[in-house]
C-alpha cells in the first residue's frame, strides 16, 4: 500500500508519509478499497457523504485525493466536528 501512495503521491515521506498510512490502515473498509482501487487504476467511485465526494473535496477544497479520502473518513466517524470544520474553512487535513 505504502508503495501505491508513493507513486502517485511522493510528496509523502517521512513522518508524514508514517502518519498517512496509519490513518488509512484504520480507514472505513469501504473508503480504503475505493482508494486503493484509485491508486491502482487512478479511476474514482463516487463515494458521496452528506454531500461530499472526492471530487467536491478535491475540487472545491483544494485536497489532494488522499486527503479527501481521509476527510471522507472523517466524516463518517464524527459527521458533526468534520462538517462544522469544514464549513469554517478549515477543509485541510494535515500530513503532520
């Protein structure tokens, strides 16, 4: 897995890189498959969360798709604080 992020992500390494990829390992199975499927065949499934896709994260919000999946991830754990976050404007997830 860590091997599919690198290629289509390099900017991951390090720290941040270790920090993604606990973040996947404990993603929503369904979200991990739909990412993994991306960094393989580079194809999206329309994931939609209370109105929030890849797309619209990547698109409006300006995430990379790992971090839409993330947020995506999010959401389902805790819709309330993820949506209230990014309604305010804080629609990045960090690598740090």
């Amino acid at each position: 897995m860590q091997e599919l992020l690198l290629s289509k992500f390099p900017e991951y390494s390090g720290e941040s890189l270790s920090k993604v990829m606990s973040k996947i390992e404990t993603m929503n199975p369904l979200l991990k498959e739909s990412l993994i499927k991306y960094l393989k065949e580079d194809t999206l499934d329309e994931v939609n969360l209370l109105g929030y896709t890849v797309e619209t994260l990547r698109d409006d919000y300006h995430m990379n798709e790992v971090a839409a999946f993330l947020t995506l991830d999010w959401i389902i754990r805790e819709p309330d604080e993820a949506i209230a976050s990014l309604q305010k404007g804080y629609d990045t997830v960090s690598s740090n």
